[in-house]
C-alpha cells in the first residue's frame, strides 16, 4: 500500500512501508495533487481525471493549448451560441488584470484566467459574436 508525506514544505514523497516497518520512499512530486494521484495509480486505482491545476505544474506551450481546448468544449457546453462574445473576452482580460494584481504573475489563479483569456479569443475568432455583427449593420 502505497502513501504520500509532505517531506519537506514544498514537497511531497510517494512511497510505502517495508515489512520492517522502514519508510521506502518511492518518488518526490512538487504537489499534494500531484502525490494523492500517483498514490492512486500505484495502489492500483483507475487513472483518475487531471484537473487542470495538476497539469499546470508543468505548463509548457503544448499544455497550454490543450487546456485551452478544453475550456473551450466547457465553454460552448455552458454557453452556446456566439452572441456577447466580446464582451466576455473583455470581462476575462479584466479578471485576469485582477489575478495578476492580487496573485502575481506565475500564480495558478493568472494561468486559469489566462486560458479563459485564450479560450474566448479563439470562440470570437471562430464563431464570432452575434451582438458585435448586429452593431455593424446598424452602422450602415
Ligand atoms: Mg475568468
């Protein structure tokens, strides 16, 4: 039966218990996410979801996108349909001001806002927005 510590702040050790009773460290993970998942799959359990804050731990460019992509299907799930879209590109830009504000730059908060940040660009690119279409009619 496999178990996580917190070794060290910052740090958390995966490993088990030998028959004597000795610790037997097994792998060092820079979260406790990170550690409960590897747990899991080492005693055996069913890989689990990964959310998106255990992806980040490692966030690259590859990463990013792919989280990106799906905080878009949530997205187009939760509100379908192109209409305000811009306005909630703007409304994201903003709490991602905040988040840097409030949380710094790096901050897992920052990396979330930033992908729905991204996410909505790539709708408005895609789909457009209904209300900015209108407001270009109108205009002549
Ligand atoms: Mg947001």
């Amino acid at each position: 039966m496999y178990f996580y510590v917190k070794s060290e702040p910052g740090l958390w050790t995966t490993g088990h218990f030998k028959p004597d009773g000795e610790w037997e460290p097994e792998k060092d993970c820079e979260s406790k996410e990170e550690a409960a998942e590897r747990v899991a799959w080492l005693n055996g359990g069913a890989p689990q979801e990964i959310k998106p804050t255990l992806r980040f731990s490692s966030l690259d460019d590859a990463l990013f996108v792919g989280v990106v992509q799906d905080e878009i299907k949530e997205a187009r799930t939760k509100f379908p349909g192109n209409g305000r879209q811009f306005t909630a590109l703007v409304e994201e830009v903003g709490e991602l001001a905040e988040a840097l504000l409030e949380h710094g730059s790096g901050s897992e908060r920052v990396r979330e806002e930033a992908v729905q940040v991204a996410a909505m660009a790539q709708r408005v690119a895609v789909e457009g927005d209904s209300d900015q279409i209108q407001a270009k009619t109108e205009e002549g």
